[in-house]
C-alpha cells in the first residue's frame, strides 16, 4: 500500500482530497511493526505520542479500516494537526484525538497494541530536520529517563497478549536498545517478537528476528528508525 515518491509529493494530484499521506518509510515501518502483529480488523491501539498524526493514519488504514485508534500527545497546539489530517483522510470516524502525557495518562481502557514513538535526539532524521545538528550533546541526558517513563507507563495499558511497539527516529543505544533492555528485565511478562518489514531491499535485510531493528539512511533508504515489538505474555 506504499509508494516511493521523489519530488514535491504534497502538491501531487490525490493530496487534497484525502487519496494518500506522505510519510518516510521508517514511519511506515514503525505503523506496520505494530499493525502487523494484529488480526485485520477489530481492535484497540494506543498511538501515545501520535503528532503529527502520520503512524496513527498509517496505522488505522493498515487495519483496514475497523479499528479504533487513540491518538493523544502532550501538546495542545499539536493536537489541531492530527485533527485536520484526519479530517483530509476521512479517518475523523477511526481516530480520538485526546491531549495526554504519555508518561502519566491512565486510559480507562486496556488496548490490543500500543504505539511509543517516543521524543528522542532526531539523529535518525537529519537529512530532513538539519538544524537538529546544532543541539547540544549534553541535552540529551534526560531523554532515556523521559523515554523509559512512557514505555512503562504505556506498557499498563496493554492487554494480556497485546503488543507493545517502541520507536524512534535516532541511532543512539542509550535510547534505543539499552531502554527497551531495562525495560524487558524490569517486567517480565513482555517479551520481544520477531517481526519483517515487506518493502525496500531483500527479506533477509528487513527481518527483525529477535524483535529489534535499525534502519539506516545509507542502507535502507529511510531516516533512521529503532523499532522494538514486544508481545504481553500475561
């Protein structure tokens, strides 16, 4: 259901009305970790830090349309944007849109899958975002601790057997690995899940056997992408 597309695809005939998104690969890829683990159809998913809203759409049009996706996120101002590209995609029916801190909210429901793309350095989308190059190292020190607070956070809201999925768009082990690590030994009942990915370079490139993956600019195409799913056991 995705297309390579180079050029100024936004002004291409289909946007306005709501035909497709634009989205990199690496944000198709974090929706379809998620949506994959999933029965088509029915279900309950948590997009917690879901602006500009581009992986809850992903994620609502990859279940075909039935599920019912949560889309919340800590800033106000943002929520607008979520609201109007859901509206443009005619997705207002599959989406509720909610302000939240992720690291605190408590939904009064427990949900099939649970999306943590989480705030984090940006390292992964320099190409795109270049003044991120001007952020000070020592500004990222906190980030683990903030990241570690949504993930656990999130993870009580999972169903016994649902799905959890961490993402970022940054190479750095100190988010990406050594918090989904610190996570899984502090609660046992999740576990990773392997996963593959169907687009861009051969299955072997794009199979995520033991649950995580990078995915690198000069390799695959994409920003860069960290991608954990991790299955609820009980």
């Amino acid at each position: 259901g995705a297309r390579l597309y180079d050029g100024a695809a936004a002004r291409a005939p289909g946007f306005d009305s709501g035909r497709w998104l634009v989205a990199d690969p690496g944000a198709y890829a974090a929706a379809f970790a998620l949506a994959s683990a999933l029965p088509r159809g029915e279900a309950q998913i948590w997009d917690a830090c879901a602006a500009p809203g581009g992986k809850a759409f992903l994620t609502a049009m990859l279940m075909g349309g039935r599920a019912r996706v949560l889309a919340s996120d800590v800033s106000a101002k943002k929520l607008e944007t979520i609201r109007a590209g859901a509206r443009r995609l005619g997705l207002e029916g599959l989406l509720e849109v909610r302000q939240a801190d992720a690291s605190a909210f408590q939904p009064d429901r427990l949900f099939d899958a649970v999306l943590c793309d989480v705030p984090c350095s940006g390292l992964g989308s320099l190409a795109n975002k270049p003044d991120i190059r001007y952020k000070k190292p020592e500004s990222f020190a906190r980030l683990p601790r903030v990241q570690r607070a949504i993930l656990d956070n999130a993870a009580r809201a999972v169903k016994p057997g649902g799905v959890l999925v961490y993402a970022t768009c940054t190479f750095r082990r100190a988010e990406n690995e050594e918090v989904t690590a610190g996570f899984l030994a502090d609660h046992p009942a999740f576990a990773r899940e392997g996963f593959d990915l169907p687009f861009h370079g051969s299955p072997e490139a794009l199979r995520a056997g033991g649950g995580e993956m990078t995915l690198w600019p000069h390799v695959h195409g994409t920003d860069g992408f960290y991608l954990c799913r991790m299955r609820r056991m009980s």
